[in-house]
C-alpha cells in the first residue's frame, strides 16, 4: 500500500512517549496493510536530529527533520504548514498524530488545511477497503463509536496509552526539510513552556493513579498520597474538580469529565464521593480502590476492593504495606 | 448516573428519556464572552448552533444567561463530521465582523475537538485551542493550555478563534430576568450550508460494565486484606 506518515511529537527537544505510540501505530496499520514505507516527522530547534534514530527503531523508515532555532517551542501555525506541506506532496493514505494536547491542536489544522475530515482519539486502527476504521469512545467515555472514514489521506490521532511502542528495528534514512512557512511570520506566538515536575510520572502514563477528593480535608493531607505513590514508584497522583477548585491542586491533576481522562492499572480514590463527571475520567481503569468513610459513596458501586474508614488513618497504612510488598 | 442505551439502528445513542443541555465546554465559552463584555462595557454576543430544533433550547439558555442574538443553523441531525460542521460555521461567520469567536474545547457527544481549530483554518485566523486562562488587551490575546505534566503561553493577535477549557470560568445560572429576557432576544433559523460528510459512525457499543461494589473491610484493619488481594486478584502489587 501506499506510505504511512508519522507526526513525532517532541517538548524540550525530547521526543514524548507518544511519538514512539505514533510511529508505532503508523508501522502496525503498514505492516497489516500490505506493507509499505513510514515516514515520520520531527521538528525542533537544532539539535533534535539524533532523536530520528530513535525513531526507526519503532519503525520509520525515513524521517525528516525540520531544525530552526526558532522552533524550541512548539509552534502551532508552523508545525501545521510544515505538516501539511509533506502529507499533500508526499502521497500518503494516512497520517497518524498523537491524542495528546499538542497533537489535538495540530491534527485538526493540518486536515482543515489539506481539506480532509479526520478521525480523533482512535483506540485502534485498521484499513478496510476503501475506508479507514477505528473506535473512538464518545459522551465521555459511556459509548464506543466505531467510525469510518474515506477520503486520502486519512488524518488519525491516537489516544495516547492505546498502542504500546513496539521495535521495529529499522535504520531510518534522515532527510532534512525547512519549515513550510518562516516562524517569524506566525501569528499565535510560543511564549513560554512551564515543566511540571518532569521527574514526576504524567497521570495519563503511569501504571497506578493515586488520587484525592474533598475526604482529605486540607491540602497538606496530599502529602499522605505523594507518599502512597512513592511507595509504588510507578504513580501519579491526580485530584477531583472539588480539590482543583479549592486551588489545593492544579487544575492539571484533576481526572474526570471536563480534566484529564486515565486508564491506569490500579487507580485508587481516597476521600472521593464518586461524582459522574468524576467516573467519567477513570472508570475505564483496570482496578479501582475507593477509601471512603461514607459506607454509601457511589465511589464503592464501581469499586473492585472498598475500604470504609477515615482515609487519613488508612492511607499511611497501606503505604507502609505497599512498602514492605514491593520489598519482598 | 445516564446509563445511555443503544438505538435500535445500532449506531447512534437512543434518546428517549435524555435531556439536552449545553455542553459543558460551551458553557465555559458563554461564561468567557459574557465577562468580556461586562469588563469592556461594550460589544454584542452572538450564539451559533447547527442541529435540529432541540439546539434552540440550547441557544435560549445562552441568551437568558445574557448573549444577545442567536442563531440555529438548522440541519436534520448533525453530522459526527467536524470538517462538515466547520464548514458551515465558517460560511455564516466569515462576513460577522467579529472579534472573538469562542468554541468550547470539546463536545461532549462527538468529544472530537475538531470543530474549533478546524473553523480557524476555514477562516484564515490565528487559534488558541484548549485555553485555561485568557487575557486580552490592546488587540491582542494571551492565553495558556495544559499539556501533560506542563502548560504552555501563546500570544496571538485578534480577531481570533479560540477554544475554552474548564478554568477560566464557571458558567452563571440564567437569572429569572434573563430567561423571561430570552424570549424577546432574536433567534434567527437558516439552512446550514454542510460541507460533505466523509466520517460517519457506523456502529455504537455500550463499554463492559463495571462489576464493582465489594467492600472488603473497615478502617486500618481492612488494609493487608487490600494488598493480598491486590497481589493475588488484581496482581498489580
Ligand atoms: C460541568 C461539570 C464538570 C465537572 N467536571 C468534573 C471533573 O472533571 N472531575 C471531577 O472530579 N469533578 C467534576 N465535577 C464536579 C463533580 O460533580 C463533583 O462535585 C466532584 O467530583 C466532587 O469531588 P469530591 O469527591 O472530592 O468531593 P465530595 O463530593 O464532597 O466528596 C468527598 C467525599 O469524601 C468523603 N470523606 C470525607 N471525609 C473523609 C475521610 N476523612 N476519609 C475518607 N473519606 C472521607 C465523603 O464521604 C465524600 O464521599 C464537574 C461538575 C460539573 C457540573
Ligand atoms: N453542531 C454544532 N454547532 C455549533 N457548534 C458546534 C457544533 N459542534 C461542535 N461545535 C463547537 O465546537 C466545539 C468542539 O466540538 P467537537 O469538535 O465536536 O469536540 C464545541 O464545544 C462547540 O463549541
């Protein structure tokens, strides 16, 4: 079949998880497909180049590269010129972008620029016949839409999580390319880039979710949290729009229906009453555990494992276990 | 809790019983424009919504919050498409000489987020997607998104399209003067002008439910009880 494209996405000059999703995803639908090249695309100030290796390990086949001093940030106007610029010349029958925050603001620019509908948050991704397919959960999560979508080519972003980065080993062939349009002519300007705490696990990626609601009284109290994650090394610790609008934690951590939507391994709720908007941002995790002194908390309906009791003593408790188990 | 059901047609979600409302997203982006016309003392609000004749309670609930024109675009049922409905918003808004125009950062029925910076290609204008916080002045606007563990600040000039996020501001109830207002304010209903339809759905399904409730213990006590089974049962200890 014909070539699949691949948008690498990158912060800080490092290529994000997502970008190995995406050229993964790109290298399966290919392979599943009749084969066919991935080309993929990564933009930067200089200096990103090296990271193109990386990309063929997860199955590029060529990726360009596009360095400007100007591009340390991303850059709405002039990834989506540069981007569309390579997908309209270069032939291909799908370009896959990440689900994520930056792929949700560039994916859709990119289509309206060449004239094509796209699909958003594919949970998977198949060619059939003359149509792309894929899943894409809707009304927050509480309906899976299977959806079609014909036309060349077919702009795809992938929630990010869905497909696992997977080697390929490929010895990609690097091509360099300047922007579509000169970044000093782009209107919406990139002022700043604020890092969270990048030693931190992002909430969309870790394995357990540690998260706190009203329960835990004052914002001091999610320290008792950051200790449960610590203990597993592998959490994030996330929040209910009612602790986000005390202020006691950025808006950023809060999980639900109008914050970030998770899927963890473990996803444990402390102090959390277990609102709708709320279970629409984590029901789809793999186990859930509610701490709850209310015996009646909906949080229990869909709880795995409920433990009735006063979170501030429980919490610690289990931190202390989590530890001894991780020893053994 | 909406358990929704499936339509007897299997791909679309059967509405008997469900109410409509504003997204949620939309009701952050009348919020954001109504402040803005408080702040400047000055300007004229005007709500777009294309769907059948539901949208125009909808549209009457953005008016008696305080916008002061509406109008419906009217289709028979509208399209999973955001390239077809962007389309048609930009038909109606290219010659509307305004300032701002807000989306929200996501429908909650189609949760595509397309719609918005899809309109702004159409259009020719600069886009902010997914804003937390706005502040304009001078012509110009800056704006801050979230990002996975970061957040970024863009600035761009106006006129320009920008999609709200939850965080700048939390929707106003209609007051019994603005509905009773409501009713007096325009609503004008035109054809929409949809672009072609290439993505459809063909199918929906219902996620597995969640087989939860067990309570497994009270209080401190309850804990080595959590992390055996977290061990053995769920094994993700
Ligand atoms: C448009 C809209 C969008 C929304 N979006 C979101 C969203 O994205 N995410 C979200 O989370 N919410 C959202 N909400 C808010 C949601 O409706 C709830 O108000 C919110 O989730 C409640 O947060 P909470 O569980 O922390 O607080 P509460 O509902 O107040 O619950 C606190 C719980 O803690 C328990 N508790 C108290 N003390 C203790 C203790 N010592 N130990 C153990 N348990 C204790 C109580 O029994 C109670 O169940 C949204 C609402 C609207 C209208
Ligand atoms: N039928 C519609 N009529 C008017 N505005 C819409 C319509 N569909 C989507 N939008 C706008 O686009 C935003 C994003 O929608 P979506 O791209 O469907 O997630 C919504 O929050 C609305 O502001």
């Amino acid at each position: 079949m014909a070539n699949t494209f691949a948008y690498a996405e990158t912060r800080a000059g490092e290529l994000r998880r997502v970008a190995l999703e995406a050229v993964t995803a790109a290298r399966q639908l290919a392979d599943a497909s009749g084969g066919g090249e991935v080309h993929a695309l990564i933009v930067g100030a200089p200096g990103v180049a090296p990271k193109a290796e990386q990309l063929g390990r997860y199955g590029a086949d060529v990726v360009t590269v596009v360095e400007d001093s100007a591009l340390d940030k991303y850059s709405p106007e002039v990834v989506a010129a540069t981007a569309a610029q390579l997908i309209g010349a270069g032939g291909y029958r799908v370009a896959v972008f990440s689900a994520s925050a930056q792929g949700k603001d560039l994916a859709p620019r990119v289509a309206a620029k060449l004239g094509v509908s796209m699909i958003s948050d594919a949970t998977s991704l198949q060619l059939n016949g003359d149509a792309v397919v894929s899943q894409h959960p809707v009304n927050t999560g509480k309906v899976i839409a299977k959806v079609n979508l014909t036309g060349s080519p077919a702009l795809v972003t992938i929630r990010p999580g869905a497909v696992a980065p997977a080697e390929a080993n490929r010895a990609a062939r690097v091509e360099s390319a300047k922007p579509a349009i000169d970044p000093a002519s782009a209107r919406v300007v990139p002022k700043e880039l604020i890092q969270g705490n990048t030693a931190q696990l992002d909430l969309g990626e870790a394995p357990v979710v540690v998260s706190g609601g009203r329960g835990l009284k004052v914002p001091e109290n999610f320290k008792l949290l950051e200790d449960l994650a610590a203990a597993f090394g592998n959490a994030a610790v996330g929040a209910t729009r009612a602790v986000t609008d005390e202020g006691w934690r950025p808006h950023s951590d809060q999980i639900g229906q109008t914050g970030r939507l998770v899927s963890p391994e473990l996803y444990i709720a402390a102090g959390i009453s277990g609102a709708i908007q709320h279970l629409a941002g984590m029901r789809t995790s793999r186990t859930i555990v509610a701490i709850n002194r209310d015996r009646e908390a909906p949080i229990f309906k869909i709880a795995d494992y409920g433990i009735v009791g006063d979170a501030l003593e429980i919490v610690p408790v289990l931190t202390e276990a989590v530890k001894e188990a991780k020893k053994e | 809790e909406t358990r929704f059901k499936i339509a007897a047609d299997g791909r679309s979600v059967d509405q008997a019983g469900l109410k409509f409302d504003m997204s949620d997203f939309d009701g952050y982006a009348v919020e954001v424009a109504l402040r803005l016309k408080e702040k400047e003392g000055q300007g004229d609000i005007t709500v777009i919504s294309l769907g059948p004749a539901v949208v125009q309670e909808t549209l009457r609930k953005a008016l008696s919050m305080g916008a002061d024109r509406a109008v419906q675009l009217e289709v028979e049922s509208v399209p999973f498409d955001g390239l077809a409905i962007a389309r048609a918003l930009a038909a109606e808004l290219k010659d509307g000489g305004y300032d701002l125009i807000l989306f929200g950062r996501m429908s909650i029925d189609s949760s595509n987020q397309t719609v918005g910076p899809m309109t702004a290609e159409l259009l020719g204008l600069p886009c902010m997607t997914a804003a937390s916080s706005l502040e304009i002045a001078g012509g110009r606007a800056t704006a801050r998104r979230e990002l996975e563990g970061a957040a970024e600040i863009l600035e761009f000039p106006l006129p320009a399209v920008i999609t709200i996020d939850e965080g700048i501001a939390r929707p106003r109830l209609p007051s019994l003067k603005g509905i009773m207002g409501a009713k007096k304010k325009p609503l004008e209903v035109k054809p929409a002008q949809l672009g072609d339809v290439h993505l459809t759905v063909t199918q929906m399904e219902l996620p597995p439910e969640r087989t939860g409730g067990r309570i497994i213990g009270e209080g401190p006590d309850a804990v080595p009880e959590l992390v055996r089974l977290l061990r053995t049962e769920a094994k993700v200890l």
